[in-house]
C-alpha cells in the first residue's frame, strides 16, 4: 500500500474519530440545553410572557375573577392553572396551552378572544414553567397526558355538560393536538393551533440546523438516545400528526408565512395530511405566533367562524 494511501486511511480515522466524539459531545450538550429548564428560566418566562402583551391586557388580566386549580401529573408533579370565570357564560371552556419559554399568562391575549365570545378559561402552566413543578420539558409529548387530567377537572368543576375547546400556540399547539389522539371524553369539540409543529424530531433537527448551525443529522441521534433514557420519552416519539390523525377531531390551523421558529411547510403538511374537518389561515406577515397581532381583527374573525361551525352559536 502506498504511503500516502495509507496516511489517507489514518486520517479518515482521526476525522471518523473525531467526528464520532463530537457528536456525542454535541448531543448532550442539546439534550441538556433543550430538555431542562433552571428555577430562574421559570421565573424569566414567566416575566417575559407578561412583557409580550400589551398594557392592556394585562391589565384587564389583573382585574379579571380568578381560581387557582391545581392537578398532580401521572409523575408526580404538582401542575398549577388559572381558571378565568365568564360571567356570560355558555357552558363552553377554552383550555389555552402556552409555548416553549413562555407561562400561562403568555394566553392573556387569546383568553380575551375567548372570553369575548362567551367561553370561560383555564390557563395551565406546562410542566416545568411558571408555577408548575418539574424542570424536564414535555414538548407537548408529555404534556398531552397532563391536558387529559385538566380536561377530566374541568367537567368536575364546571359540569358533565361542559364543552370543550382545546388551544395552543408553538409547543402549546403540539400539546393540544398530541392530547387529541388521547381518549378523551365527547366534550372536546374542537382543537386550535397556532405555529404548531407536525413532528417532534424534525422540529428539534430544524433548531440545531438554523438556529445553532450545528449538524443535525449527527447531534439528534445521541439527544434522542439521552431523552428516551433521561427524560422518560424520545424525540421520535413526538409523532404530532399521528395523533392528529388518530384523534379525528375538527381542527383550525393557523401560521404565519414567515416562521422562522417552527417553518410554515408543518401547517401545510398537517392540512394535506389530515381527513377529518380542517380550516387552514396562513398569515401572509406573521412571523413565529405573530398573526394574533399581525391582524388581530381577521385572527378573531377567522377563530370565531371555526367555532361557530364546529361548536356552535355563543348566543
């Protein structure tokens, strides 16, 4: 063998090598960077989430009538809701799932929409945000198993006859539709989302892609490895549209054309993808959940046209 062939051999191996170790190294470091959230990051999020509405509607938040309602996890975690009362109530509630960083008050500006149309509101934090116990991000997956406890307290606390909205934004958006592929009882009606992702692993591959510039393809295999192992499921698991599929229910997809967080192409493969009764509004301005202020008037209208097909008048 010649010499410089087999200097070649030896440095494919240093660089296999090399590029071995380094994606073991990359993928913990994106499972830990992406799975866990510190006491503070809770508290930064839930600052942030009340910095991003306007004056207003916080300020209409802190007037309104509140219950504070709490549930324990199938894990063990104490989760914590707010429970915004309609005085013109219908016998309808919105369950509002907030996104990624964020906390319950992040949904203050989608609670007025619903609070308008005659809903009442439960506001959860996620587990591992705001007030809700745990440092272990669900992205939705695990958190569909927590929405089936608030959906069955709410019929406890508001009546059998309840009927139920589910709405989300970006991981508040895969929560509800993973939840819907649970059983559930008939109450549920109609599931919202807003920015939503159709696939749990291709979402974090994008992130690591575009945001962090870093390969993909040879971080998300480790990471996916530690979080089924450490975080009690995978990455893989996090088949959204699957469960979207198996659920059935009727859905509203909303997205802005300019996504840059969870790219617009995952509406359009869950509205081609899905059977069942669908409504799709792509906001030609809005970036990342951006269209509830890109055209707030059109986003209400759009909103309350799905709900009075799929649920029925407020009046």
């Amino acid at each position: 063998m010649k010499a410089t062939t087999k200097l070649s051999l030896k440095l494919a191996g240093v660089v296999g090598a090399a590029t071995y170790t380094g994606s073991l190294l990359g993928g913990a470091v994106a499972y830990n960077v992406a799975m866990h959230v510190s006491d503070d990051q809770k508290q930064q999020g839930q600052v942030r989430s009340r910095s991003e509405n306007t004056e207003i509607e916080n300020f209409w938040y802190d007037k309104q009538p509140k219950q504070q309602w709490l549930v324990q996890s199938f894990d063990g975690l104490n989760l914590v809701a707010t429970y915004l009362p309609n005085p013109k109530a219908t016998g309808r509630l919105a369950i509002l799932a907030h996104g990624l960083g964020h906390s319950r008050e992040q949904m203050v500006p989608y609670a007025r929409i619903f609070m308008s149309l005659g809903y009442e509101v439960l506001l959860p934090d996620a587990r591992a945000f705001g007030d809700s116990e745990g440092h272990t991000i669900g992205y939705g997956w695990l958190d569909r198993l927590d929405y089936q406890r608030w959906i069955a307290m709410s019929l406890e606390q508001l009546g059998p006859d309840t009927e139920i909205v589910l709405m989300g934004i970006s991981m508040g958006a895969a929560t509800v539709m993973a939840t819907s592929g649970e059983p559930m009882p008939d109450n549920v009606k109609a599931i919202v989302e807003d920015s939503g992702y159709a696939d749990l692993y291709d979402e974090a591959k994008f992130r690591i892609s575009h945001k962090f510039h870093l390969p993909a393809s040879l971080i998300m295999p480790m990471a996916n490895h530690l979080a089924r192992s450490s975080a009690g499921y995978a990455f893989s698991d996090g088949e959204i549209l699957q469960q979207v599929q198996k659920g059935g229910l009727p859905i509203l997809m909303i997205h802005g054309s300019h996504d840059q967080t969870v790219p617009v192409r995952n509406a359009h493969h869950l509205y081609n993808q899905l059977t069942q009764t669908k409504s799709l509004y792509i906001d030609p301005e809005a970036g990342h959940v951006e269209a509830v202020r890109t055209h707030p008037d059109r986003y209400q209208a759009v909103l309350s046209e799905f709900l009075t097909e799929q649920v029925g008048l407020t009046d």
